[in-house]
C-alpha cells in the first residue's frame, strides 16, 4: 500500500461548486502533503501512536481542511473554501 489522498466523504460533498481552478490547486497541495506524510511516516501502516490532529493549508483563493491518518496512509481532504 502506497501513501495517497482522497475526497473524504466525496469531492462532490467536499469541493461543490468550487471553480474546477481552485480544486486543481488544492489537488496540487495535497500531492504535497502525502510526499511529506510518506516522508514522516516511513511505515504508516505500523504506526501505533496517537494520530495527528486536522489542520488547515491556505491558498492564494481559499483554504482546505485535511486529515492525515497514519495507518492508514491517506490524506483526507474534508473541507473547501474559496473564497
């Protein structure tokens, strides 16, 4: 199992009516994110550690909420604002 990201529940739920520009951003940082959880966690599946909170990243036109789950390897995306 490799690390990856996904819309958490849906991108329908998660980035409606967000401009197709916007979610290709907040695609992009997401990338991001899992090339540095992958990094962090180097085996995430044998992670037994209390998991990391939520957090927030900023854009140039809004913001995303994620999830990052360890034992998982995933990146939840769970909220999008633009703004």
């Amino acid at each position: 199992m490799t690390w990856r990201w996904e819309y958490d529940p849906s991108e329908e739920h998660v980035a409606a009516g967000a401009p197709p520009a916007f979610v290709a951003e907040v695609e992009k940082a997401a990338d991001e994110l899992v090339r540095a959880a992958e990094a962090l966690y180097l085996d995430g599946r044998a992670y037994r550690e209390m998991g990391p909170k939520g957090a927030v990243t900023n854009l140039d036109d809004g913001m995303f909420v994620y999830l990052t789950v360890p034992r998982s390897q995933c990146v939840y995306i769970r909220q999008v604002t633009c703004l």
